[in-house]
C-alpha cells in the first residue's frame, strides 16, 4: 500500500532455525509501482531473492549466503555472498551450463564480496512465476517456471569449508 515513487527500506525476512534439505516453492508477480531510489527501472530492474545457507551474522544486510536471484531479466542466477559455491559451465564461463551439454565444474568465488553465476536462460513471464529451490546439503537446483535454470554443487564459506545447513531468509531491495 506505499505510494508509487515513494522511497522503501530493503527488507529480510529470515527464519530463526536452520534447514538442510527442502523443497521450497514460491511464486512471485511484479507489481506496477517504482521505488526510490530505484525508480529507474532500466537502471534498476526490480530485484529481490532468496538466501539459503546463511552462514555467519546472519543479521548483516548482505550475510554470507548463497542467492537464488529474482531480479526482473535475470531471475535463477546464482549470487555467492561473501561465500562461495561450486556450479556448472563450459570453458570457465560464467553462465550455467548442464552436465549433459558440456558442462563442467565452476567456482563461483563471493569470498570478498559478491559474484554472479548466470543462469542458462531466461523463463521469466509477465505475470504470475513459479519458482522452485530444491536443496540437499551442499546442492541445489534452481527452477524456473518448470525449467532448470542453475545449480549449486558444493556450498562452502570464505575459507572453503563446507556448508550443509543455515537458515533461508526472502530478501527484497
């Protein structure tokens, strides 16, 4: 219900207990309004996700997590915050790219901050989308609208150490 160019704090839903394996699914619809500062929306497409594996202070404004992105134009990349994790591409790339179709292991190194993994395309519609986050331990997958889109192999922090568990929190800019 705020006004349309009206200026709108970040906000973090977060769930106090840790989970390791789940099936989360979700589905979202941009609205028609714009907020400050982000009224640009060529500049600034509407963006939000969900950080699974929240490792640390989970109560910093970016904690160390991995990203299942919703941003208009790239929903189901991968965003390693200040973490890193293992994903799939061809030649080192930084677009996802399955097993079957040549992919190989890539790491997506946040250590220091905050990286992209692209996802292999784009099955974002007007409207209603139905996501889906499927994790086991250290893996997940990530679907849009019915398609695989990412995957995570192995999440681990800064130092490399793995991570099996951590809180989820949705996330909104």
């Amino acid at each position: 219900d705020a006004a349309d160019q009206s200026t709108q704090a970040r906000h973090t839903l977060l769930t106090t207990k840790s989970f390791s394996n789940y099936t989360l699914s979700f589905q979202y619809k941009w609205g028609t309004k714009k907020f400050a500062p982000y009224t640009d929306l060529v500049k600034y497409p509407r963006d939000a996700g969900v950080l699974f594996h929240l490792h640390g202070d989970t109560h910093q404004v970016w904690p160390s997590s991995i990203e299942f992105q919703v941003k208009e134009g790239s929903t189901g990349d991968i965003f390693a915050l200040y973490a890193q994790c293992t994903s799939l591409a061809k030649s080192g790339g930084t677009t996802f790219v399955d097993a079957p179709d040549g992919g190989t292991s890539k790491l997506v190194d946040g250590a220091t901050g905050f990286v992209q993994h692209a996802r292999s395309a784009n099955f974002e519609i007007a409207g209603w989308n139905e996501l889906l986050l499927e994790v086991d331990a250290g893996a997940a997958v990530y679907s849009v609208n019915g398609h695989v889109v990412n995957r995570v192999l192995e999440v681990m922090d800064k130092q490399g150490k793995a991570v099996t568990s951590g809180p989820l929190a949705f996330q909104a800019e």
